[in-house]
C-alpha cells in the first residue's frame, strides 16, 4: 500500500527570494524540510506548471506550486502482535508506557519484538510514518512513557517541538552514594572512544543539559527526580555516571553492586536481584501536535523500584547513624 499526497499553493509576497525548499516547508508546515527536499530531487515539484527539482531556486510572489507524491509504506520491519500499554490514544498520537525489556525500535541484535513491530501490527497505516511513528526513544530497561505519532503532520510537529525543547520529560531514578543537593550537568555526549555500544561525555560530543532533585534520601543511595533538555542516547545514565553517581543496576556505566556496611540481609538481597537500571520516564508534557492543547500524563513508579525503595528506606532505618543529611 502507499498513501497519494497532491498539494498546492501559491508562495506569497514575503517568501520572494526564498529558497525553493525553505518557501515550500512554509508553506506546507505538516511536512519536513528534509522530505520535501527529497521531493523535489524526486521531480514531484512544478513550478507555474514546470517541474522544479533544485532545492536551492529561488522563488517569485505568485508563483503556483503543486507536490504530487506516492509515500510507499515502510516494509523494512514485520508487524508482530506484542502487547502495549496505551495510555492515551487519539486519531494524531498515542502514549504508551512501556515495560522493562522491550526495545523500542529494532536494530543490531534485535531484529524484531520491539514497540515498533508492535505498532505496525496494531495500526497498519503506521507504515506510512516514518519509522512508524516513532519521535524518541526509551532504553531496553528503562520503564515509562513515551509519544509515538500516528500521522505524518504529527510527527512533523513532535520532532520540531523536541528539537525546540518543548516537551517536557521527566524520571524518577535511584542512584548510588549520597547526594545532598539537586544540580544540572550540561556535558556533551558522543560516542565512546573505545567502547562503540557505549556512549560518553567527551569534548567533541552534542550539546547535553540534565537538570536534577534530590527526592528522598537513603543511607548509601538517593532517589532522584530528573527532567530532559535534551534527549541523548542514555543521556541521563551517562550524565549520572560522570557525576560519579551512576545508577543502580547499570554496570555499563559503574553502576555494580556496591555493597553497603552493616546492610541488612534483605538490602543485600534486593540489589543483588536488581537486574537494570533504576530508571523510569514518570511525567510526559506536550503540546499536542494539531490541536495545540497542552496535555500531561503521569506515571506510577514501577513495582520493582517501589520494592528496593522500601528496602533501602529500612536498611536507612536500621543504620541511622550512617545517614548523611547535608
């Protein structure tokens, strides 16, 4: 299946001189520069009634524009019937809150199982988004929410309003040692240099800004809440790490078993068993990609953080002699 889009406009007075790309992703604000760009090296762009394919022309007042396209669906991935949890829903967008285990997208090693294919399978028109819908991306073992588009124009205006840094996420995490104040780190992220499957602050990295609180304080521990500026590849797990706090349960990071003196039995059993990074996306907030509203979704900590924190808080009980509180 394919999905036939046809356009058509006039550029105005203001738009004179523009380039042709830019003037066209003015004038038609649902579709990325970067697609219609494509477009017209596919010859899908008439000008006055000419074919225009280069991005850089500039355009006239008055000029009549028409786009003429076939969007082929995207067959790379299989639609698998996987469950999802879906928050929220409407004819634009859903948000899902996602469980411990699933990959999102597929990609090295995980050819298939992932949200992605669990989109394609509950929505087949998701085929014609690209990546079917997907804006950003939560980690293996990360829990909580996520937005996927449903639509292209959706999509468009998700992807601009995360560059933008207009949606707000954030997370609940538990990290280890004592941290007595919240802070910001804004360290650029890369690619680390050795370590390809990792990444890591280094100089020549992009730009990355985590903000942090300290939520609840435990006697070698600390749960933290954390908001996104921006949205790195397991930017929160290395922020955390170079701040020499890593997460509980993320070895890839320093994240190892750290066990504490005098812990009891039970605490030494419950990080044993800890088995991913304490990590949850808690709070989502957006202004919906068509109609403008700002929506908010919340949700719960997950029942295998909840458990830990009820055993750190009764170690820090028993132990109250070892709690730093400034």
């Amino acid at each position: 299946m394919s999905q036939h889009i046809e356009l058509t406009g006039e550029f105005q007075d203001h738009q004179f001189g523009q380039r042709l790309d830019q003037a066209l992703a003015e004038l038609f604000p649902d579709y990325s520069r970067t697609r219609i760009k494509e477009w017209i090296l596919q010859d899908r762009v008439t000008l006055d009634g000419q074919v225009a394919n280069t991005p850089r022309e500039k355009v006239v007042a008055g000029q009549q524009v028409h786009v003429n396209v076939e969007l082929a669906d995207d067959t790379r991935w299989d639609a698998q019937n996987i469950e999802l949890n879906i928050v929220y829903e409407d004819e634009h967008i859903l948000v899902i809150d996602k469980p411990a285990g699933l990959v999102v997208h597929p990609g090295a090693g995980t050819p298939d199982g992932t949200v992605l294919n669990a989109l394609l399978h509950r929505y087949p028109g998701i085929a014609e988004v690209p990546r079917a819908g997907i804006v950003h991306r939560l980690d293996k073992d990360t829990t909580g929410l996520m937005v996927v588009a449903k639509t292209i124009p959706a999509q468009t205006h998700l992807v601009e309003a995360l560059q933008a840094r207009q949606i707000t996420r954030e997370y609940e995490a538990i990290a280890i040692g004592h941290m007595t104040a919240g802070g910001t780190v804004d360290a650029p992220i890369g690619r680390h240099p050795t370590q390809r499957t990792h990444m890591a602050v280094v100089p020549n990295g992009r730009p990355s800004v985590t903000h942090y609180r300290v939520h609840e304080k435990f006697r070698g521990h600390t749960r933290l809440r954390l908001r996104l500026e921006t949205g790195r590849t397991h930017q929160i797990r290395v922020h955390m790490a170079h701040i020499k706090h890593p997460l509980v349960g993320d070895p890839a990071y320093g994240g190892r078993l750290r066990l504490l003196r005098n812990a009891t039995p039970e605490l030494t059993e419950a990080l044993r068993a800890f088995h991913r990074q304490a990590l949850h996306a808690t709070m989502l907030k957006l202004a919906h990609p068509i109609t403008g509203e700002v929506m908010e979704w919340h949700s719960p900590t997950p029942q295998d953080m909840v458990a830990l924190m009820e055993v750190l808080r009764a170690d820090t009980l028993a132990n109250p002699d070892d709690l730093v509180w400034n």
